[in-house]
C-alpha cells in the first residue's frame, strides 16, 4: 500500500484534524452564531415589506378549506331547491336569495376576485367566513412578525445551515464528513416533501373537519389568526420531521441499534407507535391523525427497503 491509495490518505487526514482548545470552540461558535444571525436578520428586513402576501401564504390553507366548504354550500342549497320542487312547494325567500347570489357570483368568488368578502356570510349564508379574525389589537401584527421570521429562516437556511455544518464538520472525521454528504440531501427533499403534505393537505382537510362538526345554530366557525398560525406551525412542523422516519430508520441500522431484521419482526408494534406518535401531535381529531398516519405508514415502508438495500451496501461507520 503507498500513500496514493485512498485508504491511506483518509487516515492520514483524520489523523491530521486541528485540535481546539475550549475557548477556540466557543469563538469559533460566536463567529458562526454571528454570521447566521445576521442572515436572518437581512432576510427578516427584506421580507417586512411584502405583508400582504406573506399573510396570503400562510393563510391559504384556510382558504383551501373555505373554498370546499363554499362549494358544498352551494349544492346544499341547491339540493333543498330540488326537494322543494319535486314536492311542489315554494322555496323559502332567504333560500332564493342566498342560491341566487351564489349562482351569479360563484366563478368570481372561488377564484378570490370578489370585493367586499367581509359580508359574504350575509349574501351567500354560508356561515363560514372569508377571512381569520384578529382577536386582539396586536393579533395580526405579532401573527406577521412570527410569520415573517419563518420566512426568513426559510430565506435564510442556506447561509444558516452552511454555518452549522461548518462548525460540526471541523470536529468530524473524513468518512463521516462524508455519510453526511450522503445522506443530507434527501433529509431535505424528506423535509420539504413533510411540510407541503401538511400544508397543502394535512392542514385544509383537518380544518375543514372541525368546521363540519360545528353547528352554526351554536358555534359559530370563527379562527383567530394567531390560533391558526399556531396549529399551521405546529401540524407542518410535526410533519416535516415526520417525513424523516425512513433516514432515522438507516441511522439506527448504521449505528447498530436496530437491525432490519429487527424492523420487520416488529412491525405491529411499529404500527401501533405510529398511530400513537399522530395522535400526540396533531389536534384532537381522527382527520388529522389519520393524515399524519398514513404517510407515516408509507414512509415506514420506505425505511424496510432502504434497511434492506444499506444492509448490502454500507460498511459501517468506524469512529476512530
């Protein structure tokens, strides 16, 4: 063996990894801390101006949900209209009016071109209305604020996640620098796939749940913004490290936890966790659980056949 071989000269760059006093780590930390914040910082003033359609954004969920439930109303009003006719008795009036306005301004309505959506509850009768509400006096400024700070970490997260890598990876040797490298992308695509599930289904769907169990004759279907900003954060967020569970799965091999076998003799258990961990972390309904599950599920099954194909192809990591 000569010091060409690639064996070699990754031993000899590990061997050849700086050593840093306590204090050089803590600088070292202070310097990447400063770097990051100052990204979101910049991010945070480039995103304040543009309120209306942060705020677009992170309500459109609602919309979504709204935008069914609008649709529903119209063929229950119009399924009250063919009972009335196939029994030959007159309509009541409000009936008329609220299906009559419903019918003429639907397409403007649904495609959110409709002025005035204050007072669509009143026009259409759907008891459902258009827009959250802000509770309080300072609801929809410090509901901004928190929505413009994830954006901008969001904006942010290249220069953020460079600096945290940056300073774990001086610490790392070359072969686990490089399961990193392996791995990190499809943590991301894992990522980014959980949060669109929650925000483009788990979130409008659950919604639209809770807006169907409530009677208008009692409970009128109001959201504040700060309780829907809440459960978005929270449902997208559980979502996001969700959609991890295949990754965690391979590590747990890697490292020798648990082995694949392990993981499929055990699969009923593993079901059983899953429900569990759904009902935990989404809102006391079966919707939600059932979302969050159901990919879980999926993703579950995803982890066999990653464990089965590591199994064959990854060595396992040796720290020296």
């Amino acid at each position: 063996m000569t010091l060409d071989d690639p064996k070699i000269r990754e031993a000899l760059e590990d061997k050849a990894l700086p050593k840093m006093s306590f204090g050089d780590h803590l600088d070292e930390l202070r310097s990447r801390l400063v770097k990051a914040l100052i990204a979101i910082v910049v991010a945070v003033v480039g995103v304040l101006p543009f309120k209306s359609g942060v705020q677009e954004i992170i309500i459109e969920p609602y919309r979504v949900q709204w935008r069914i439930g609008f649709t529903d109303w119209i063929q229950q009003l119009e399924a009250k209209e063919a009972v009335a006719k196939a029994a030959n008795v007159a309509l009541d009036k409000e009936t008329v009016e609220y299906l009559g306005y419903c019918r003429e301004h639907k397409d403007t309505i649904l495609a959110g071109q409709k002025q005035y959506t204050y007072n669509l509850t009143l026009r259409t009768g759907f008891p459902v209305p258009y827009s959250l509400y802000a509770t309080g006096g300072l609801d929809d400024m410090m509901s901004f604020m928190w929505a413009s700070l994830v954006f901008a970490m969001i904006l942010a997260s290249p220069v953020v996640l460079w600096q945290i890598w940056a300073f774990i990876a001086a610490g790392l040797y070359q072969n686990e620098r490089k399961v990193f490298y392996r791995y990190f992308p499809f943590m991301v695509v894992l990522m980014v796939a959980g949060v669109s599930f929650g925000y483009f289904v788990a979130l409008p769907y659950s919604l639209g749940f809770l807006i169907r169990m409530m009677d208008p004759a009692q409970v009128n279907a109001i959201f504040g913004i700060g309780s829907f900003l809440t459960l978005l954060f929270a449902l997208t967020g559980a979502m996001g490290l969700v959609f991890q569970l295949p990754l965690v799965m391979v590590a747990l091999q890697r490292i020798g936890l648990v082995s694949h076998r392990a993981f499929v003799k055990n699969w009923r258990m593993t079901i059983l966790i899953i429900f569990i961990v759904a009902a935990v972390v989404t809102p006391p309904e079966p919707v939600s659980m059932i979302l969050m599950a159901a990919p879980m599920l999926l993703l579950y099954g995803l982890g066999l056949v990653l464990t089965r194909w590591a199994r064959h192809r990854d060595a396992p990591v040796v720290v020296a």
